[in-house]
C-alpha cells in the first residue's frame, strides 16, 4: 500500500530524497517495488 501512494510524490521530490538516502538497502527495495509494480517513473531515477 506504501508503494502505491508513492506515484503520488513528485519526481523532483523523490529524486531528492533517494539521494539524501544513505541506506542502500532501502534504495535497492525501492527499485525492487518499482520494477514489480511497473512503475514509469523509476527509469528516472537509475
């Protein structure tokens, strides 16, 4: 359900936050649920 609101956050937004993120786990989860649900705009952020 988390993943789901996520197409909500601005792109500009999401980006920042990926790169403030320090934990690599936590951004490999995230490209792990977008290529699960097909998310478009994860293409953006790799």
């Amino acid at each position: 359900m988390l993943f789901q609101s996520m197409g909500n956050i601005r792109p500009k937004l999401m980006s920042q936050l990926l790169r403030m993120c320090r934990s690599i786990k936590t951004k490999r989860l995230f490209f792990v649920f977008a290529d699960r649900h097909a998310h478009a705009s994860a293409q953006i952020y790799r």
